[in-house]
C-alpha cells in the first residue's frame, strides 16, 4: 500500500507541474463555422485540457456567460465594424460595458483580463480604414470600464498583426513602428503604459514560410536548425524570437523599455496548402510548448516568461480565404473537437492525443457522392463550382489532405461538402440529378469526407420543431 501511495503523490506533482508549465498558455475561440460547437461543450473541451485561458472575437451572450464559474480567464473583443460608434460616443462605450461586462461580473461569473478593441485593426490591406478610430475606441471603452468600477481589474488592449512595425535590413535592433501608423502607435504605446496594460501582437511564423518563397524553412521552427541575424552579439535560431525582439527595439524607440507583451495569436495551420500539414504543425507546436516550458526568452528579453494564445482552437468552415485557403485550418481540434495529432502543452514531450470534445452530436451517417453512371463529368463542371461555392473545398487545393483525388473523386468532395453544411437535405443532393446519397464512408485513404455535426442553431431549430409538433398533437386531442 505504501507503494501505492508513492506513485499517487508522484502522479499528483507531475500533474501540478504540467499544469503550471502550461500556465501561460491560453486559446483563441473563433466561431466563424457553418455548425458551430455549443458553447458547453467548448467550455468543457478547454477545462478537460487544461486551457486556463481563452481569447474571444467579440462578446455574444450565449458565449461569454458560457464561461461562467469556469475560472478560465477570459478575453472578449470588439469587432472593427464597431470601433467607430464607440470613437465618437463615450454613451455608446458605457452601454456596452453594461451589457458585456457588467452583466458578467458576479460571484462565480465571467473571469474577464481584458477588452480587445480591434482586432488587427491597421493591416494594410485595410488602407487605414481603422487608423483613426482604433485609439479614441480605446480610451472610451476604458473611461467606461474605469466609471463601472472594472478598470482595476479589466483593462482596454488591442490585438495587433506584426505587421505595425518592420526592419529593413531583417535585423531586430533596427525595428521601428511604420511610418504611416507611427503617431497612433505612439499614443496607443503610452496609453497601455499609462494603464499598465500590455501590448497585444500576433506572430505567424508559418506566414514568413507561405509568403516569401525564399524563407528557409528551419528558421520557421524552434528546434535550433534555423540560421537568422547575428545582431549586437546576439544570434537568432528562429523567426518568431527575431520577431517578437523586432517589437522590443520598435517599444524602445517610442521610450517604452518593459512593456508586458502578449501573442496573442501564432499556431500553424493544418491543410489547404503545401506548407499546412499535421507534421509540420506538430513539429511546430513541439518547438513552441518546449520554448514555453523552458522560460528561454529571446535574446533580447532571455528571462521572458511568454503568454500566448494558441491560434486556434477548433477548424471554422466560413473564415475568408482571401489570405489563404489555410485560414480554414487553424485549429489544433477539428471541426468536430477531435484533436488532430498527439501533443503536450507542459512542453515535456509527453505526446499524447487531447481529449476530445464531449457531447458533440453529429448528422445522420450518410454521404453525397456523384453517381456512378454519370459519364460526361464536363457537364457537371458548374455543378461542383456552385457546390465548393457555397461550402468548403478548400482541402482539395494543391498541397492539402485531400489533392490526390480523381476528378471524380474531387467532385464528390464537393457535393458532400455542400450537403453536409446544408444539415444533409434531401434537396442538397441533387445537382441536377448526377448525385446520390449513400450510406457507405465515402472518404479515400487519409482524405476525409466528414459528417458534419448537430450545432447549436440546428439543435434549436429541431427543438422548436418538435415543441411545434407537440403543441399539434395536443391541439388535435383537444388538450
């Protein structure tokens, strides 16, 4: 029995120490899916694994008092859409703290850190769209939070890209905010400061891969095979410490020398282009946690215990592919809430698959495929072009899980994929009569054709439909 003990006090201190060395660790929550998972089950999926920390796009209800007494620490955001009502109206800003923070904060209620107003809100592609309105937003949210009584504990940030600041000459110590943005950085920088907030980045190694062909492929991960700048005596392996230091010296240069800072998004995607796949995600995330666990720090802050939030949590079917048809496969759990290869988020290389999601129901266990006798494929070319359309194919691209179909193959693909996001009616397998349904797996070999789940929308419309059904039943027998 003493030896039973032993073991059972051992099991406890590893578990205590993997889940301080996952302390910092928290993930992004996107719900840009077609069916997506209820907030419950979400919820349950972060606390099984561990995830103290979740990182939200907006405040919807539903979501946020989903988190309620789970103690998991809590991010919400405010979309770019907004900003500018909140910019020129401090009533505006005080009616949302009302209704997105407040009605949270209660004994046992939401664990709410921080307000992200924006979300990358100066990316170029936005042609300054946002420049003007992101810091007034700020500091009206903020005045509202503080005249709530939230301001001690809540504080106003902004998700930023790195691409707010650059290097000419790649090397760190010659970072320095953009040109164009620097006075709002500059106003931005010292309000945090003046607020004790940290500065919010976002860092995708796996986009220097993707968008520069010369990129050598080492540099994008942790593991000391990659070679970048020798800098003021100090040596990058990788890009992602290269980066984060970048914005060090970019800080320095605005007077701000010891600013926490947090990433608040890097991760690598899983399919959609030759780059995002499981072994290079998995070798990625390997050099990450084991970084994280290490307390290494970059050169530039060598004792630097990192906070970062995993991008993402679960695949979302409707995200734009404008930059890239990965932007679907992000997740480090499917769809579904199936974890897609083994990991370990102490960074002691104790691999193992994560739980998965529980509760998740799914569709009937039937498949839209084109008919066997159909023989002039040509014709049905428009056929599949709405269907992908309207749906995700973005697994059938060069370089993804599922690129080595046949065209009939690829066509089948995208039926199934429109069927499936279209709650698998009857309707939605016709394609002007070359499809059918079937009930044998249509997937080949590692390409997956998946069944798509039971989400919230669609378990309240059956819900309804069956109160319906209920309330006729009884008005028929005259109750």
């Amino acid at each position: 029995m003493a030896g039973v003990a032993i073991v059972a006090a051992a099991m406890a201190v590893a578990a205590v120490f993997s889940a301080v060395a996952g302390a910092g660790i928290g993930a992004n929550w996107g719900t840009m899916a077609s069916h997506p998972l209820r907030p419950n089950i979400v919820v349950k999926l972060l606390k099984d694994n561990g995830i103290k920390k979740v990182k939200l796009f907006d405040s919807d209800s539903w979501t946020v008092s989903s988190l309620s007494g789970s103690k998991i620490e809590t991010i919400i955001g405010i979309p770019n859409d907004q900003l500018k009502k909140f910019a020129e109206s401090y009533d505006d800003a005080k009616d949302w703290v009302k209704e997105n923070v407040t009605t949270h904060m209660f004994e046992g209620g939401v664990d709410i850190r921080y307000v992200s107003v924006g979300n990358e809100a100066f990316l170029t592609a936005y042609n300054g769209s946002f420049v003007n309105v992101t810091f007034p937003a700020m500091v009206n949210i903020q005045k509202a939070l503080d005249a709530a009584g939230h301001g001690q504990k809540i504080k106003v940030i902004t998700a930023l890209n790195a691409d707010v600041y650059e290097s000419n000459s790649n090397q760190p110590s010659d970072g320095q905010f953009r040109p164009d943005i620097l006075n709002v950085m500059k106003d931005i920088v010292r309000f945090l400061d003046r607020n004790k907030a940290p500065f919010m980045v976002n860092i995708y190694p796996f986009l220097s891969l993707y968008q520069n062909p010369n990129f050598p492929l080492d540099y994008a991960f942790f593991n000391g095979g990659g070679r970048g700048p020798d800098d003021k005596g100090k040596t990058y392996t990788n890009v992602f410490d290269a980066n984060y230091d970048t914005l060090i010296w970019s800080l320095r240069k605005v007077g701000i020398s010891d600013m926490k800072i947090i990433v608040g998004e890097v991760g690598w995607p899983t399919d959609a282009n030759k780059f995002a796949n499981v072994k290079l995600a998995k070798r990625f995330y390997d050099g990450l946690f084991k970084k994280l666990a290490s307390d290494e720090g970059t050169p530039m802050r060598p004792k630097e215990k990192f906070e970062v939030y995993l991008f993402g949590l679960l695949d979302e079917d409707m995200k734009s592919v404008l930059p890239g048809f990965f932007e679907r496969h992000w997740g480090i759990f499917r769809y579904d809430g199936k974890p897609k290869f083994p990991m370990d988020l102490s960074g002691k290389g104790n691999d193992k698959m994560l739980v998965e999601a529980k509760g998740v129901q799914y569709l009937e266990r039937k498949w839209c495929i084109l008919k066997e006798n159909v023989k002039e494929l040509n014709e049905v070319a428009s056929q599949v072009d709405y269907a992908c359309g309207h749906s995700d194919c973005t697994s059938l691209v060069y370089g993804s899980s599922c690129n080595n179909l046949d065209r009939r193959g690829n066509m089948s693909y995208a039926f199934n994929m429109y069927f499936q996001m279209q709650d698998q009616s009857v309707e939605a397998c016709v394609f002007g009569g070359s499809a059918q349904i079937v009930t044998k797996n249509a997937s080949v070999g590692s390409c997956l054709f998946p069944i798509q789940i039971v989400s919230a929308g669609e378990r309240l419309k059956t819900m309804a439909a069956a109160m319906a059904g209920l309330v006729l039943s009884l008005f028929a027998l005259g109750l």
